[in-house]
C-alpha cells in the first residue's frame, strides 16, 4: 500500500481548457503527499492539447485510452487503485482545497482508515462569477432520508469511497449497466450510492477549505435521458410509497413539479435562441 491515503481521479474527455481549469484548481492536492491525483483521459480529436496539459502538472499518473468510452475511464480506476480510499471527478469537477483543508481530509480519513464508512464532506459552490453559493448537501441528507437512503443524493464528487472489494464489485456492475443499472443509464451514480448506503453507514464531515466550481455550461448533467431519469424518479417515487410517509411523498412531488418546469422552461428557451 501507498503512504497516501486517497486517491483522486479525473476522469477527462476532449475539454482541455477545462481540464487545465481543474488540475489548476487542485495543485495544492497534487502538491501533497498524503493525496495521488490521477487523471484518466480518452480524447482523440483533442489528445494532442490533452497531453501539452498533463505535462504542466507533476500528477501521480496518467491513463490515456484514446477513443475509449467513459465506462473504460470508470474502470481504470478499479484497475489501478492502490489507496485506502478513492474519489472520482469529472473534467468539469474544480475542487480548491486550502492547506488546512488537505490536512483536515487526510486526518479524517486516516482516523477511519479501519471503519465501514463511506465520507461525504459539505462542499460549497463557487458560480461562474467565483461568487459563494452553498450546494445543499446537508438539507438532502438530514430531512429527506428514508431507511437511511436519501431520496436526492448530493453531487458525486462529494462521496469519498473506501477500497473494498464489495463496493468496486457494485461500481463495476454500475458501470457495465449489469442488474439493476441496465434501466437507469446517465443516473447511475445515483442508484450506486444509494445501494452503497444500504450497506455502508457515511461520516459527514465539515472540512474548512473545500469549495466546488459549478461549471453550468460544461456539466454534463445539463444532458437529459428522459427515460432513465423516468425510471429513476420511478425507483425513488417506490421508496418513499414504501416508507409511508406522506410529508416525504408531498416534498418529493413538489421536488419533481419544480424539476420539470424548469426543464421546460430551459427547452423552450433554447429553441427561441
């Protein structure tokens, strides 16, 4: 085993400015010991400028399968974790830790090195103005957990995973769509962590110096698959029926409503652009 503690993987493809933006972002984590950053790419239109952009940064190593598929990224992670723990992002993913907040992360994680716990951490969003604005991870886990699985998951760069068989097993069959993934496509983080938590109980940590860039026109997320979110809005409508709760049952329509209208709103404005 590596004397870091956590291993962090970007998973890029074909955004070399917002991969610079990210790797830029986190040099403070490259910088420490105690954290390996990683970076898994499968450009091939882009490589060229993919590669003039590693070399700029002294990163624990670097994965090139060009012409690959994002699942392929997926599982070079699984292939070559070597830390206790492990975190994935996204080229779009800009995560600014301070001093502290690298030496806080590490000493957690080290505190818990032998428990069965995943870590989510409150995380903060800086806009495209770098103007503060708090992503709501602790309003979705405290009220609206049913069984312990929260109905609305925050984002999946907040979640840190411990290096163990059964959750590499679940990620790996997360990414090859097998079982219950083959129904839930782009949304299947979100059943992934879910399932997760069936198993694993979370450590929600505040950690000072912790701040997540929201790049809204770069996200993926922005991209709907209406009939896997259909099936998963579906999943989550089942589990809250089951909880019998109707509070949980109202605020989730409610959640829905608000979802959908804003959906519509931003297709009708696009197709006036």
């Amino acid at each position: 085993m590596t004397s870091a503690i956590i291993a962090i993987y970007v998973l890029s493809h074909e955004r070399p400015l917002s991969l610079d933006k990210q790797l830029s972002s986190m040099r403070s984590l490259i910088k420490s010991d105690r954290v390996h950053v990683y970076v898994c790419d499968n450009s091939t239109i882009k490589s060229s400028e993919i590669k003039l952009v590693l070399e700029r940064y002294s990163l624990s190593g670097v994965i090139l399968k060009p012409g690959g598929s994002q699942a392929d990224n997926f599982r070079s992670v699984i292939k070559n974790l070597k830390t206790p723990f492990f975190a994935i992002f996204h080229d779009d993913d800009f995560v600014y830790f301070t001093l502290s907040g690298i030496q806080e992360l590490t000493q957690v994680l080290s505190r818990s090195h032998s428990n069965n716990k995943l870590h989510l951490f409150k995380s903060y969003g800086l806009s495209e103005d770098f103007s503060y604005f708090s992503i709501p991870n602790t309003p979705i886990i405290r009220p609206y957990s049913v069984r312990s699985v929260p109905y609305c998951l925050p984002f999946f760069p907040a979640w840190i995973f411990p290096n163990h068989q059964a959750v590499l097993s679940e990620l790996s069959n997360a990414i090859d769509k097998k079982g219950i993934y083959q129904d839930y496509g782009k949304y299947s983080d979100i059943v992934f962590i879910e399932r997760l938590l069936e198993h694993y109980r979370y450590q929600y940590s505040e950690v000072p110096g912790l701040y997540f860039h929201v790049q809204h026109h770069l996200n993926d997320g922005r991209h709907l698959d209406i009939l896997a979110k259909l099936n998963l809005l579906i999943h989550i409508g089942s589990k809250l029926i089951a909880s019998g709760s109707a509070r949980l049952i109202i605020q989730f329509s409610i959640s829905l409503l608000h979802s959908s209208v804003d959906y519509l709103i931003k297709r009708m404005q696009s197709n006036f652009r």
